[in-house]
C-alpha cells in the first residue's frame, strides 16, 4: 500500500486528537446551564442566550478560518483558534453579568471554529487519498464524539469539587494542549496567494448559484438545531422532567443517582454512540449516495424524537434514545463535508463547508435561545422539541433533490 493510500496518517491522528479535545469542551457547557443560573439567579434565557451566541460565532468564524488557513496555511488559523478559545473561557470565569458571558462567547465561538471541523476536516480531506477519504472524514468525526463521552461527565465531577469559574479555567489551559499536535499536521502551505486572490471569489460565488450548494446549505440547518438545543438542554431537561431513578437499580450500582448525573451521562452516551455512528457514515459514503444517506439519517431522527417525548421520560427511555441520537448525532458531518468536497472540489473545501457550517450554527442558535426563552414561558420544553421534529423532517426532504455529481469550476488565473 502506497504512502498515499494509508488510512491513519499522521495527519488523520493529530487532526482526530485535537477535535477530541475540542468537542470533549464544546459539549460540557449544558452542565453549566443549572450551576450558573443558580448562582446569579438568572433566568434560564441568559446563559442558553451566551451558549446560542457563542454557537453563531462558531458558525460565522468558520469560514473566516477557513478562508485564513486556505491563505495563510493550516497551522496559524489552528494557533488562532487555540488562544481565542483559552482567551474566552478564562475571561468568562470572570464575568458577573449576562452580557459580560454573551459577549466573551463570541471569542469562544471563534475559538472553537479555528480548532473544529472546518478547519481540520479540510486539512484530513486534502490529506487523504480518494478512496480514504469518506472513511477519513468520518473517524476524525468520531474523534469529536469521543471527546463529548468524557467532557460533560468530566465537567460533572470537576464541579463537585470546584466552582464553575474554577472549572472553565482548567478548560481554558487545556484547550492550548491542542498546540502539541501540529507537528502531527504537515506544513500546512497554502495555495499561491496571487491564485487564492484570484479564484476564491469565483469558486465560493459559483457555489451560492448552485440549487444543490443552496439545499445543502439549507439542510444542514436542521442538525444545528437539534445539536445545538440538545447538547445545551438535554441535561437540565431530564434532571426536571425524568422520572426517578430506582435506588436498587442497575443505574444506581453504577453510581448515577440523580437525574442530573444521568443527564451528564446522557450527553455522553451521545458522543459514545457517535463513535460507530461517524465512522459507519463515512465507510457508507464511499459506497452509496451520499444525498440519500443524509435524508435516512434525518428520518431516523424525526421518528427517534417524536418517539421520545410522545413516551414518559424515564431513565430507560433517556439511555435508549441517547444511543439511538448518538448513533445519527454527527453522523451528517462526514457526509455534508464529503459530499461538498466531491462536488465543488478540495482546494476551497474549508472555506465552502464553512459556509454550510454556518447554516448548521445558525440553527445551533435558534435550538439553544429558543430553548431558554420558551422554557421560561411555559416552564417546558414541549415547543422547542417538537419544533425540532419538523426541522428534521424539512432536512430529510430538502437533500433528496441534490444533484450529486462534480460541478466543473472556473480555473483560477495564473499566479
């Protein structure tokens, strides 16, 4: 096997580690919903307003980031991204005010774009050989839900000996750990920047004329909204809404106790779920159509949802649908990147999927504002649930018209 056809590249490890670390971060801030609120006494809407904000950073800075590392190379938007996550965690731990938070998670949300997916799953496609690169795309996905196992239970533990200002510095050191891997990345050269000058704006304008660029966008929409409201909501929704755990139970033997433990847990069966999900999505999208792999996977999450809350939320139905929503979780991210990379090409894969990313990030913000405000309306968070199931069902119905074949691109000018 050439050097060229192998699968766990250096690239593909470094890559994978510092999504882990990323993601196992990103998705601990739902465990802060409660701890936070109590200890301002604000209301709900605040911090899940700081979390829905620091979403649509996320979303706006991806393809800024993907753009500067198109330009300037991988390692100096990694860098990037890197310092303004630390930045914005440990200045938060500061902050006394709704809008003190709100604001410092824009830095957060930045942070986060200039070490996520956009970014690496860019440099783990351009790095892969064609026949990899599906089955590529989707472990480094996995890499990010195998950070999420172990974030929300390690924010759980960390706050019963620490307060929550304590706990979002230790993060804001340990995101810098993500630094140690870019020997892992290669050079990270950019394309010339006369051709970049050039090209970009020809390349990323062709895309927002294409009906399929547009449906693509327009369907990711979905999976931010059920991420996002999910992984900001599900565990203050089953610490108040599940029914008791049994004390003699197999949960209890376990060590889970209260719902508020299981709603950690819960969040982290999700990402264990996502680990097989990630990677069978990626082995699939080299073997069948992608647009059509996307519309089963929304499906399968409309059915899972309604299921759920149309059953009394005990702890046996939070572990079942956690495993089955874990198993559909990201299982989009290898097949919307892979497909965006296979019809528009791979040298403005980052800054074309930012793009998309940020459909996905703007339905991120509506999921976790329109949680927060409908939950302090009604006490509930029936609405903003079933508002989910039909955003599903329009993503399901939206990829099937894509045309999934390579969209021939203008050349770029000579350097």
């Amino acid at each position: 096997m050439s050097a060229n056809a192998r699968l766990f590249t250096p690239v593909l490890i470094g890559g994978s580690l510092i999504l882990l670390i990323n993601f196992a971060l990103r998705a601990s801030f739902g465990v802060f919903q409660i701890p936070i609120a109590e200890d301002f006494g604000w209301p709900r809407a605040e911090f899940s307003l700081a979390i829905a904000i620091q979403n649509l950073a996320w979303g706006v800075g991806q393809p800024i980031f993907g753009a500067l590392a198109e330009r300037w190379g991988d390692r100096w938007a990694i860098i990037l991204g890197a310092f303004l996550y630390s930045a914005g965690l440990i200045l938060t731990a500061f902050a006394t005010t709704p809008a003190g938070v709100q604001l410092l998670e824009i830095m957060v949300g930045f942070g986060i774009a200039g070490t996520g997916f956009g970014v690496i799953l860019a440099v783990v496609g351009r790095a892969a050989s064609d026949e990899n690169r599906s089955l590529a795309l989707g472990i480094a996905t996995a890499a990010g839900s195998a950070g999420q196992v172990f974030g929300a239970p390690l924010a759980e533990i960390l706050l019963a000996f620490y307060a929550w200002q304590s706990v979002f510095i230790i993060f804001g050191v340990i995101i810098l750990g993500t630094l140690a891997f870019l020997p892992m990345l290669g050079s990270g050269r950019p394309a010339s920047p006369a051709a970049l000058e050039a090209s970009m704006g020809q390349v990323v304008g062709r895309a927002f004329r294409d009906p399929s660029f547009l449906m693509i966008f327009a369907g990711f929409f979905s999976c931010g909204y059920q991420l996002g409201f999910i992984t900001a909501h599900f565990p203050a929704m089953i610490t108040e809404m599940c029914g008791p755990i049994e004390p003699g139970g197999m949960l209890a033997g376990l060590g889970i106790t209260t719902t508020s433990a299981l709603g950690a847990v819960a969040i982290s069966l999700i990402g264990l779920a996502n680990i097989a999900g990630a990677i069978l999505a990626g082995w699939l999208g080299k073997r069948y159509t992608r647009k059509y792999l996307l519309a089963g996977i929304y499906t399968m999450r409309t059915i899972a949802a309604a299921a759920f809350i149309l059953t009394p939320i005990t702890p046996a139905t939070v572990i079942v649908f956690s495993l089955v929503m874990g198993a559909l979780w990201l299982a989009t991210v290898p097949l919307t990147s892979g497909l965006v990379a296979y019809i528009y090409g791979l040298r403005y894969m980052g800054t074309l999927y930012g793009f998309v990313f940020l459909s996905h990030q703007i339905g991120s913000f509506i999921g976790v504002w329109l949680g927060g405000w409908l939950y302090d309306i009604s006490g509930d968070y029936l609405l903003v649930w079933w508002i989910g199931v039909g955003v599903g069902a329009f993503s399901a119905l939206i990829h099937l018209p894509v045309r999934e074949a390579p969209l021939r691109m203008p050349a770029p000018a000579a350097a």
